[in-house]
C-alpha cells in the first residue's frame, strides 16, 4: 500500500528495489504509440488501386471479368476487346464523317459560283468607289467566307464534325492504354499478384512477357509503320482533288513526326500495351483503306462523289510515281538546270 500512495512522487527509501521495478515502470513506456491497424490488402478491386481514375479502374476490371470468364488468353482478350470497341464506337463516327465529308465535296461547285459572281460584283462596287485590287480581293474573301459557313449550316456539314471520330477515339485509346499500363505495372504485383502473374506468363508473337517491353522493337516498329502509312495512303488518295492545302499540309507534317514519337514511346511501354497499340493501328489502317473504295463507301450510304474510285491502289500507284517523277525532276533543274538530264 505504501508504494501505491507514493507513485506520484519520490519512492521512499524503504522501497525495494523488486517493488519499485513492478510499480514505476520505465518512462519511456508511458507514451509508447501503438501501431495502426493495417486493413488487409485486397484484389486490384480495393480502394487502393481505384485512387486513378474511375474509368481507367472499372476498365482494369472488366478486362480482367472478360478474361477469367471467357478462358481466353490475354492477347486473344485485348484483340477481342479492341475489335469490339473499334466497330461499335469509332466505325460508325467514322462512316459519319464520311458522309459530311461528301456533303462538303459536293457543295464545292455551289461554292465556285458564289465565288465568281461576288467577284464579279465586288469587281463593279471597286471600280464605282476607286478601290486597290488587295481591298477587293479582302472583301471578297470576306464574303465568300460568310457564304461558305452558311452553306455548310444549312447541309449539315460544318467543320468540326470533320473530327467526330477523334473526339471519340482519343479519350477510348487513351482509357484503354492507362487501363492496360495500370495493370501490368509492378505495384499491380503487390495489389493482385495472381493477375499479374497472368500477365507475366503470357506472350503474344515473339513476345513471352506482356509487362516487359519488346526487346525486338517489332511491335514498335510495326505501330509506326501503320501510323506512316496512314498519312501516306491519305496523302496520295487526295491529290486527284488537286495540290493540299496549308491545313492539310501541316496536318500530314505533323502525323509524320507524331510516327516517330510513337515508337520512341512504345519502345518503353509494356509488351500489351503495344500490342493494343498494334491492333488498333492495323484496323485504323485497314478500315481507311476500304473507305478508300467507292462501292464500300456507298455500301455504307455515302453519297456518291467525283473523288471517289472503284480502284483506289492503282489511282495510288500513279499518284506515287508522278510525285516521285516530279521530285527527281526538281532535283535535276536545281542542280543541272532546266534542261538537265
């Protein structure tokens, strides 16, 4: 009884060594934190690993719902996956795109009328009031501005639905490739390691681990060669509607260099990742190269337009070799003069 009365304060000389040890314990024990309780760790389905974004978690998931219920290996999942998503949402944005595409093509010749009787009467009022040639050239682009935008308004094709399908596409790819990054990165092999460990031991072609990248670069590769030749087969289908346009040439300069970024990117991704790359560039370049065709273009109610051919490779070919023949034909006068051989 004495020790407890004098736990407060000094412990009286009479106390026992044994006594005190069992009544005062050390100080450092009064105020020892406890750790916390750490909650289990759960399947790539915890809060944990849906702190990302929401889409790119129920993605995650539903890759991973298809492929546990369907048996299929993880290539056959994301080809199956990418197929499906392609047709359903960027196809038919893009037969969409199509058809005000062939609206805008057949309001050109309206257009040229307009052009050329504004330029007769803005020709008339310059002459009436003593204006430069550059201040009727400014009002005619003016007007003939005016009267494009309302053609196009009251056909239903303005602008920018010229880029439906991109508005669509970019947000899915780039789900997608976050979703598929996410699971085959290495904090996934803390998360869910059965999952990961199925994304491991896959392979795809020549490629035996979908969470490393391609060491051969052929999957690289073949991502930018698609991309490339995409911009080359747009290029030579539309020369035969004459020489492109500032646009359209920055455009083709831009997706030029965006073929090289793309490798350099994917060379570092992971091996699925760039194969979703590869098929969505492959099916990108096939379904550009069947609207390349008159009778699928119809098929799919495009209206029909001059532009349009029943033998786009051939009409390819030749706009290639005449591109190649004019090259070298400005090469020659440059370095041996105009009639250089």
């Amino acid at each position: 009884m004495l020790c407890l009365r004098r736990l407060p304060g000094t412990l009286a000389p009479a106390l026992s060594a044994p006594c005190a040890c069992l009544l005062v314990p050390p100080p450092h024990h009064y105020h020892q934190p406890q750790p916390p309780l750490q909650p289990p760790r759960r399947a790539m389905h915890s809060s944990q690993s849906c702190d990302q974004v929401a889409a790119v978690c129920h993605l995650a998931q539903g890759l991973e719902w298809l492929q546990e219920s369907t048996g299929l290996p993880w290539w056959a999942t994301i080809l199956t996956t990418t197929i499906v998503l392609r047709s359903t949402i960027t196809l038919p944005l893009a037969v969409y795109q199509r058809k005000v595409l062939a609206k805008a093509e057949l309001l050109q010749p309206t257009i040229l009328e307009w052009r050329k009787a504004l330029q007769y009467k803005l020709a008339v009022l310059g002459r009436r009031e003593n204006k430069s040639a550059e201040q009727v050239t400014e009002e005619l682009n003016k007007e003939l501005r005016k009267v494009v935008k309302q053609e196009y308004q009251n056909n239903g094709c303005q602008p920018w639905k010229f880029y439906v399908p991109i508005f669509a596409q970019i947000p899915l790819w780039i789900t997608l490739t976050l979703g598929l990054r996410h699971m085959m990165s290495t904090e996934m092999a803390g998360i869910c390691p059965t999952l990961f460990l199925s994304l491991r031991d896959s392979s795809v072609l020549w490629v035996h681990d979908l969470t490393l990248p391609d060491a051969s670069l052929g999957l690289p590769l073949w991502i930018a060669a698609c991309t490339l030749l995409n911009v080359e087969m747009n290029a030579l289908s539309s020369s035969r509607k004459g020489a492109p346009s500032l646009r359209e040439f920055v455009l083709r300069t831009f997706f030029r260099g965006l073929a090289v970024v793309i490798f350099m990117v994917s060379a570092n991704m992971p091996a699925g990742v760039c194969f979703y790359w590869s098929v969505s560039a492959s099916f990108g370049l096939l379904q550009n190269y069947a609207f390349l065709y008159k009778g699928v273009l119809n098929a799919a109610g495009v209206p029909a337009t001059p532009s349009q051919t029943h033998q786009p490779l051939t009409d390819m070919v030749a706009s290639a070799r005449a591109r190649t023949r004019g090259f070298w034909a400005e090469v020659m006068e440059k370095n041996f003069g105009p009639r250089g051989k």
